[in-house]
C-alpha cells in the first residue's frame, strides 16, 4: 500500500503530435478570425437561415390565382378595345416575372441595410407625390413615362412610409410612449404624405395611408390616449369640410353609396352602375359558382372589371366556395408574414415585416367592402390580382423583405 506521503500519481497526457493537417474548421477559425469580422460589416447578401417557403409557396399561389382570375375579367374589355384579348395577361405577366426576381433578389439583401435607406426612400416618395401633382388629367394619379409607361406614386409612398415609420420606431424604440418621439414625428411623416394625397385627390390611398401609419404607431407603443385624440380631432375636421362644402369631389364618390340596388333617380341608376352590376355578380355566381371563364357581367357590364372590381368576377365565376378559399389563402399569408415579423431579432424587422403583411390585410378588406357596396367606391384594388404593374411588382419586392426578415427570425422554416 503507497504511504500517503508519497507524491500522487500522474496520469499520462496524450501530446499532439505535430501534423500538416489541422483538425476540421480550424484553419477557418484561426485564419479567417478577422476576415469575416470585415466580411460581416461589409456585407449586403447573406442566405443566413434560409428563407421561410411556406410564406414564399403562398405568395407564388396568389399572383398565379391572380394572374388567371385577371385574364379572364379584362379579355372582353381588351378585346373591345385594343383588340387585343391577351394584352392585359401578356403585360400583367411580364410585371409578375420582374415581380418575382426582384422578391427573390431582395430574400437575399440583408433588411437591416434598409436602416440607412429609410429616409432616402421616404424623400424619394415625397418627390413622386409631387411630381405627380404636375402630371395632366384630373384626379392626378399616374406619372407617365412616354405613351407605354406608367406608375402610380402612392404605391411607392406606402412603403416608404412603412418602412419610415419602423426606422424611427425601432431606434427610439423606449421612447415612443411619449408625444416628442412617438406621436409628433409620424405624425409629420404621415400628415405630409396625406396633404399630398389630398391634393391629387386621392382620398382611397388617404384612407389606407392612415390606417398603415396608425398600425405603425401602435406596433411602436404609441398610447392609445392619443389615438382616441387623433380620432375625435379627424372626425371634427371631415364634420367642419362636409359641412362648408369642401369636399366635393369626397362627396361624389358618396353620392349612391347603399343605394346600388334601391336606387330612385335616373342619376343614382348611373353612380351606382359599376357596384350595381358587381352585386349581381357575386349573386349570380352562387354557392358554387358559373365556372372559370362563365362569367356575364365581364362582358361590359362592370366597367374595368380587370381593376378594382376583379373579385367580383372571381365570385361570379368561382362561386362562394372558391372566394372563401382565396381569402383564406390571403389570411394564411398576412398571419404566416405577422409570425414571421414577430419572431425576428429586432425591433426594426418586428415593425417592418408586420406593416408590409398588415398592408395586404388592409387593402383586401376594404377592397371586399367596396365591390359589396359597404364602402363608397374609391378606388382600391385587390393585392396580387387588380391589373397593375406598379401595385403588383412593389407588392411582390415588399413580400421580398419579408422573405429576408424570415431568413434571421426564431422560425421553423417548412
């Protein structure tokens, strides 16, 4: 037995033997250290986590829907007209292919560099609300490049401000409950966007640039005190303008608004021709629907039916079992963007990615209202399926950052 005096035992250590080879990835970590420290600060694209497919899938499935249900209400009118019946698919379709590069190009660009972007993009905005007031014809919406080309200035205007108003937010992120840094600043950004708005008039894209820069403010954590201040002070100013008479072209677009089917006049039947003829299409299409292709109120009787009034064809044609499908596919998409935005790393893409999907949300809401006549008739279209090259290829870039925003977010991509 060894006397405890004794000196302990020593366990035999296994030396490395010296090697050429190196154990796997140390080279990368002992040589490469402070490259991809530089790498990391300089860097635009990066595939990172991988992009969430499910949102990717449901987008693709949308604009194909769209797409289809587009060509099938514009082919008399462009027949009519241009006689051309596939000219609306065949522009429609280029617009979706540049679409789609250009979202799977953004999936890739690092969405934090829109940090230092944001306040070029929101004057860049700013420019084109102006600009357009200058542009013939009245009301005043459409910058016309040339006799072909053409874009509508509010459809980059509502991401710009989304994409402001989550910048500001995010970097005064614990100051926002307070009047200095959370209502008085959006406040600017979104009142001037709107005068602008006002002046083309434009009073549907007023409407949804309220409603996104209210959402914004809420998701920053603006008190909702100030927000029942805001409402009641609206709410005396449309009062004061309806009653002083200034707001007569607002005032036209009223004019039959619930009446499409109780009309008395001769000129109530004219103002609410188009939502007449877009009830009796949704009516006549039924539970299950006409058939692709069957429906009869396309054929001149909803005026521009490819636009704003596309879903009553879709409801014609399709029936109310194939709209409520689609609007579900347009549920899963706005909450699977939300999920995405909420999981993200940051506060900047939490607000980001959640206004660009509560953007879809909105317009298809008030675009359902509209066409059943529970909204006046101002205009709006439905995402992904309203003809329109500006609306759908800025639609599909800002899905783009949502993509990118997934790529960083605590998500199982499936």
């Amino acid at each position: 037995m060894p006397n405890s005096s004794s000196p302990a035992r020593k366990l035999p250590v296994n030396k490395p033997q010296p090697s050429g080879n190196k154990a796997p990835g140390l080279q990368e970590v002992t040589d490469n250290k402070g490259f991809k420290k530089v790498k990391n600060k300089i860097k635009l694209f990066s595939i990172r986590l991988g992009m969430d497919m499910t949102f990717l899938f449901l987008v693709i499935v949308l604009v194909i829907i769209g797409i289809i249900m587009m060509y099938s209400a514009s082919y008399p009118a462009a027949l009519s007209s241009k006689n051309d019946s596939q000219l609306y698919l065949t522009r429609q379709s280029i617009f979706a292919v540049c679409g789609l590069v250009a979202m799977i190009f953004i999936s890739y660009f690092d969405y934090h560099h829109f940090h230092l972007l944001a306040p070029f993009i929101y004057l860049i905005g700013l420019a084109l609300l102006v600009i357009v007031l200058f542009m013939p014809g009245d009301p005043k919406r459409w910058i016309n490049l040339g006799s072909v080309l053409s874009f509508q200035a509010s459809e980059v205007a509502k991401f710009a401000l989304i994409l402001a108003m989550a910048d500001w937010s995010s970097k005064h992120f614990r100051e926002m409950h307070t009047f200095r840094y959370g209502v008085l600043p959006n406040v600017i950004m979104l009142g001037i966007y709107v005068v602008l708005l006002i002046g083309e008039p434009h009073y549907s894209g007023v409407v949804i640039m309220v409603m996104l820069g209210a959402i914004m403010m809420f998701l920053g954590g603006v008190r909702l005190r100030y927000f029942v201040i805001a409402a009641v002070a609206v709410g005396a100013v449309v009062l004061y303008l309806v009653a002083t008479d200034k707001l007569g072209y607002a005032m036209q677009r009223l004019d039959g608004w619930g009446q499409a089917l109780t009309y008395t006049t001769e000129d109530l039947w004219q103002t609410t021709y188009q939502t007449r003829n877009s009830l009796y299409a949704i009516g006549s299409g039924g539970v299950w629907g006409l058939g692709l292709g069957q429906s009869r109120q396309k054929f001149m009787y909803i005026p521009e039916a490819q636009n704003d009034f596309v879903f009553a064809v879709v409801c014609e044609e399709l029936g109310f079992v194939g709209a409520v499908l689609i609007l579900l596919i347009f549920v899963l998409l706005v909450w699977r963007g939300i999920t995405i935005s909420m999981r993200a790393k940051d506060p900047f893409g939490s607000m980001l990615g959640t206004g660009l999907s509560a953007q879809i949300g909105v317009q298809v809401i008030l675009n359902i209202l509209v066409i059943t006549d529970w909204l006046p008739n101002t205009g709006i279209s439905l995402p992904f399926f309203s003809y329109g090259g500006t609306s759908l290829m800025m639609l599909m870039a800002q899905m783009g950052i949502v993509l990118s925003i997934s790529r960083t977010s605590n998500l199982e991509k499936i």
